[in-house]
C-alpha cells in the first residue's frame, strides 16, 4: 500500500471544520480519504462539503442520512425526512444527486484486513452481504439480534462490543464525546455537528487527528 489511508467520521455539513481538517492533514499524492457517510443534513453547508469531497478525490460510503434523501428523492414520500432534510433537498445540484447516487456501501483495504463502513454490522452474519438499511442504521444489537438504533434501545449492547472480526472496522454514525476504539473496531464519529470534533483516523500508522468545532450546530 503506497500512501496513507484516512478515514473522516460524519460531517453533517460542517465545511469549514472539514476543510480545516484537510489543510492539517496535507494530502499527499498517493494518499487515500475515505468519508464515512453523512457528509449532509444539520449543519451550515451540505453542498460545500460535497465539493470539498470531489476536490479531494474522496470515495465517501453511503450513510443514512443519504439514504433517506436519496429515498424521498424516488418515492417523494414524506416518511423518509425529518424537517431539517428539507433545507438540504432544495439546496443540492444535479452534481451532488450523482455523487449521492455514486456512494457505496463499504470500502475494503485487504492489506490492512480493514473494512470502513457508516454504521457497522450485524455480527454473527458475512459483512459483504448485508443490506444498506443494516450497515447505515445499525448502533446497538437488542436481545433478539436484531439492529437497532441506541435511542430506541438505551441499554443494548453496541454492535462493536459483540463484533470479534475480523476485519477490523472504522466506522462513524454513533457520537459520541471519544473515539470509541477496541481490538477489532474503532468509531470516529465525535459529534462535530454537535460541538464535538471531526475525526480523522490515518492508516497504516494508526493515528488520530481532530479539530474542533466553531460551534455547535444541532440538536
């Protein structure tokens, strides 16, 4: 593998803390980023954040915030948005509904047996055959192994606290105030929107880099 591998947790349209976290980063030919979905919703400027992301060179992977515009998109059915989607939906351009549409689901480095993903995974069942509705959304596991999401199952186990690997897995979607690192996962999704930080995780060298909000956003 020739140059780094940086995964970036969920940026809810903080572009500013994004392009922030790119100019410390000092991408270098050869260099890979990889965005852990959620680029949109809640934050000042979902569109900006895409063109930083294009600029870059960026694969970013399918979060569930992209899924429910791209959802709302299709069906036009309000079941899918929440009141703050909407600010997003009028603001995207035909170039952003196709790089919407590019995202997949996962990016696999075999080399490093690493796996980056939005949510994380059911354990117990192949990775590579899970659908976009687990992989997105998943947080916690309930008492049936059925995926779930933390607020709705407060004191379930966190998917990552029953995954033994491998692969090891990075991934975002779940905030919380640290990265949430363990033998077979790290989580770097430490809340930017929220007046956290965005976090980058940098492959091979296993390092951590952060900056912090300008403010807080959301809820």
């Amino acid at each position: 593998m020739t140059g780094r591998l940086i995964a970036i947790g969920d940026i809810h349209g903080c572009h500013n803390e994004f392009y922030e976290l790119l100019n410390q980063l000092e991408l270098k030919d050869g260099d890979r980023v990889v965005l852990l979905g959620d680029l949109v919703n809640r934050g000042p400027d979902s569109t900006k954040v895409i063109d930083l992301a294009r600029a870059v060179g960026a694969t970013a992977l399918l979060g569930n915030h992209e899924l429910r515009l791209l959802k709302f998109r299709k069906t036009a059915d309000r079941k899918y948005m929440k009141e703050h989607d909407l600010v997003t939906f009028d603001a995207l351009r035909p170039q952003d509904w196709e790089y919407l549409e590019a995202m997949q689901l996962t990016f696999e480095e075999p080399e490093l047996n690493t796996v980056f993903v939005h949510g994380g995974f059911l354990p117990g069942e192949p990775w590579q055959k899970q659908p976009a509705e687990v992989v997105t959304r998943i947080q916690v596991v309930d008492k049936d192994g059925r995926p779930r999401k933390r607020a709705d199952e407060p004191d379930a186990p966190s998917w990552a606290d029953l995954w033994g690997g491998p692969p090891f897995v990075v991934y975002g979607h779940t905030p919380r105030p640290e990265v949430y690192r363990l033998k077979w996962s790290i989580g770097i999704d430490t809340g930017c929107v929220m007046g956290g930080h965005l976090t980058a995780y940098i492959l091979p060298e296993r390092r951590l880099l952060q900056v912090k909000a300008r403010q807080r956003h959301f809820p």
